[in-house]
C-alpha cells in the first residue's frame, strides 16, 4: 500500500530539513495546544476519540434499553404505551448490532486492503521520507 501511494503521490521535497518525529514541519508551531504535533501522539489522540465515541453510543443504547424495558414495566397494559416500550428496546438492540457491526465490517475492510484487521482501528501512521 506504501508503494501505491509514492506512485499516485509524488515525494514532496521540502527547502529545509524536517525532524524525523515533526511531521507537520512549519505548521506544528501554528497549531492550537489541544492538538498533538507529534505522530505516535496523533495515533493515540485518533483510537481515543474512537473509544470515546463507541462508549457513548453503548452507554445511549444502554439507556434507551432501561427506559424502554421501564416503560414496559410501567405500562399497566396500555397498548399504546408497551408497542412504545417495545420500540425502544428493538432500536436499542438494533444500535448494538450496528455498533458490533460497523467494527467488523471495518476490520474486513482493513484486512482486504492492509492485510491486518485492527490496520484501520488501531493506526500506526509512519512519517514518509522522500
């Protein structure tokens, strides 16, 4: 994959020399402090922003599981209520597949075009020498 991209994309020689850990070469002083500037950071910043979101999309899910299966309880045989509840609980579950889902279609995709699965969900970005 490395050899497809210095085919399509020509090495860049740049006017003065780049560390070997600076990637963003004269941008890196101009970027806000938030932002990591050096690439094993980087790595880490991206799997933690992905961690981040998954949790919060099981933590929701969690949630609207509880309320739903609440409102179940609570119903007190009102039909409209319960095909509530019951709603809930199919949209939730339905999120959790698409959570599970969504890792192992990635995971197929990173081992058709990288050879490894956890390529995409785990990135090792390497600096690219000319």
């Amino acid at each position: 994959m490395s050899n497809l991209i210095h085919i399509l994309i020509k090495p860049v020689i740049a006017a003065k020399p780049v560390a070997p850990g600076d990637f963003l070469g004269d941008l890196g002083a101009q970027l806000p402090s938030g932002i990591p500037q050096e690439l094993v950071k980087t790595t880490d910043y991206l799997s933690g922003i992905i961690r981040f979101i998954v949790i919060i999309a099981g933590l929701f899910a969690l949630w609207q599981f509880l309320s739903g299966g609440l409102g179940m309880i609570t119903s007190g045989g009102d039909k409209g209520k319960v095909t509530e509840a019951q709603h809930k609980i199919t949209m939730s579950i339905t999120g959790l597949i698409i959570i599970a889902a969504s890792f192992l279609i990635i995971g197929i995709i990173s081992k058709l075009l990288f050879g490894d699965f956890t390529t995409i969900l785990v990135p090792s970005l390497e600096t690219v020498s000319p």
